[in-house]
C-alpha cells in the first residue's frame, strides 16, 4: 500500500511508520520537517504546515492516511479538502479523552463540547507555536472531539477513529510512564501513590501503531477505544522491579497523605490520580479487540523503555517527582 503519514517523527506517528513499514509498504511522511527523521532513510518526506497551504499534497494519490497530528478542526478540514478525492481511507488518531464525563469510556457515551470561540482561540494558540497553552485541561478532548466530527464530513464511512488513553513504550516524549521505569531502576526507597491495588492502564505505542496499520490496510471503518495493558499499581511498578533488577524499595503513601501536601497527580506522580477519578484510566476497548488489537506482555513494554531511556544518556524527566521532593516526602512517611 501506499501510505500518507501526517506528522509521524515523535512518537505514536513514529511507531506507525515502523509497522507499516515492517509490513512492506511504501510510506511518505507530511510534516514541517523539524524533528530527526534519520531512522527512516526509504522514507519520502514532504514538507509542509498544517497551518497554511496543504499544496504540496495535492495531486497525489494513497491507498491510506493516517492523522495523528491534528489538534484543532481546522487542521482536519484542510486536509479533508485536499485528500478527500486522494485516498480510499483516513484513519484519525484522537484521544480517550473526548468523552463528557471522564469516567465513562463507551464509544457511544456523550462527547465533550466546545464553544466557536474557545475553538479560534486554541487554533490561534497552536498556530502561535503555543500548543501546550492551547490544549491544556479539557479544552483538549473537546477540540478532539470536533477534529473528529471535521473527519467525519470529509471522509464518511472511509474514516477510522482511535481513541486511545495514555501510551506508553520507548520515544515517548511526555516521561509519564518512563519516570517510573527509570526511579525504580535507580533504586533506593521508591514513593509509591496511593492505594496498591487501584487499577492503572496503559497501551504500548508499538501495539497501536501495528493495529492502526493492519486496520487501514482492512480499510476498517468506525470509532474504537483502544486502552491497553491493565494491571495495578503495584503490578505496574512490581513489573519494573522485575525487569531492572534493582532491588527498590517501594514506600506507598496514602491519598491524603500526597493531597495534604500538594503533590500534583498525573505529573508529579504519574498514573496516579484521585480515588474519585480513577475511572479514567478505564477504558472500555472490546470492540477494538474483537477487531485484533491485542496487547504486548507488560515486561516487554518496561524492558523495552528501559533500554530506550538509558540510550538516551538520562535526558531530563519531563514527568516524574523531582528526587529532592521525594526524599522530603518519603522522610515524612510513617517508618515501615
């Protein structure tokens, strides 16, 4: 097949390139060509921004599209009218967090919505260079939410849209899943959030780039959650134990304990979240299943980050409590 990749150097678009590419087919990457592209030298790229003329694309025929770059509706509707007539199928890359209330994850639960103008603003943030101003909060998922109603005009019953919760595996730029493979592989007392047995998920990038593939060269239509690994807290970090060998020593702290004293969730502890919230991190993913997505041994995703963060020379954390802020916390703990 021939494929169009829009985005694609960081990280998810980066493992799709990889599995369509380890499926044989030939792929061209349309981007601004500001990151390192080097690992993939049979790679056509095409330079060029979403935020102005798509003419680079034009003329061009693929069997399949792949968007995972697109965060304001906008950005989807330009490359609507210049692919709609070039291409037999689109697949969008959204976000679990579409859904109105965020405990709920069918694909058919009620979508989050956004007003016309909160929509300019957030476009002329992203435009600005600004994106993480414009997408922080809720505002993100709604604007998911009209990128994929944007598709759906373009594209009809062409259109896939994935909707995945948190990802994680080797390239991910945001360290939430990363901070945790490399603190328990540091060793020493570890500061484990909240209660051991609440439920944490996760998806290896490599598992939804290799469906989202297989899904376009089916040229599978509709919306699906795509959710990942489920396991625990303590089976999350029990796993990094397992694979680095570092003998850690995992000190958890109660819930109020980590609110009494501000700590943030999800970025200064990642994949902790309030009790009440919790039900995020649940998403209801059987429909993608019964369509083949299927997900890798939750060792193979933590060895696999692991070997990617040492290569990388212990680049800074952007997720993750800083280790001055730990041993305050950990000093506070109750002994035992």
């Amino acid at each position: 097949m021939r494929l169009l990749v829009l985005g694609g150097t960081v990280f998810v678009g980066r493992h799709i390139v990889e599995a369509a590419l380890a499926r044989g087919h030939s792929v061209a990457m349309f981007n601004r060509g500001h990151e390192d592209t080097g690992a993939f030298p049979q790679v056509e790229r095409i330079i060029g921004d979403r935020t102005g003329d798509l003419a680079a694309l034009r003329g061009r025929q693929w069997d399949g599209v792949i968007d995972v770059s697109a965060y304001v509706p906008s950005f989807v509707d330009r490359a609507a009218r210049a692919l709609a007539g070039a291409c037999a199928h689109y697949a969008f890359v959204s976000t679990r967090s579409v859904y109105a209330d965020l405990l709920k994850s069918r694909e058919e639960d009620p979508l989050a919505e956004i007003g016309d103008a909160e929509v300019a603003e957030a476009e002329s943030l992203v435009v600005e260079g600004r994106a993480d101003a414009a997408l922080y909060g809720p505002r993100y998922g709604a604007l998911k939410v009209r990128c994929e109603r944007a598709a759906a005009l373009g594209f009809g019953d062409r259109l896939l849209i994935v909707r995945p919760g948190l990802v994680a595996g080797p390239h991910d730029p945001t360290d939430r899943f990363t901070y945790w493979v490399r603190r328990v592989a540091r060793g020493g007392d570890v500061l484990a959030p909240g209660r051991p047995d609440r439920t944490v998920r996760f998806i290896d990038a490599r598992d939804l780039g290799s469906w989202i593939i297989r899904s376009v060269e089916r040229c599978l239509a509709g919306t699906f959650n795509a959710g990942g690994t489920g396991t625990t807290m303590q089976g999350m970090l029990d796993a990094c134990l397992r694979v680095s060998r570092s003998g850690a020593r995992l000190r958890w702290a109660d819930e109020s304990f980590l609110l009494e004293r501000r700590v943030g969730p999800w970025n200064e502890l990642p994949l902790w979240i309030p009790e009440d919230k919790n039900g995020f991190l649940e998403v209801a993913d059987g429909r993608a299943m019964r369509e083949g997505l299927s997900y890798s041994a939750l060792e193979v995703t933590t060895a696999d980050t692991l070997a990617w963060d040492r290569a990388r020379a212990q680049a800074p954390m952007k997720a993750g409590l800083a280790e001055a802020r730990e041993a305050e916390l950990l000093a506070e703990l109750p002994a035992g």
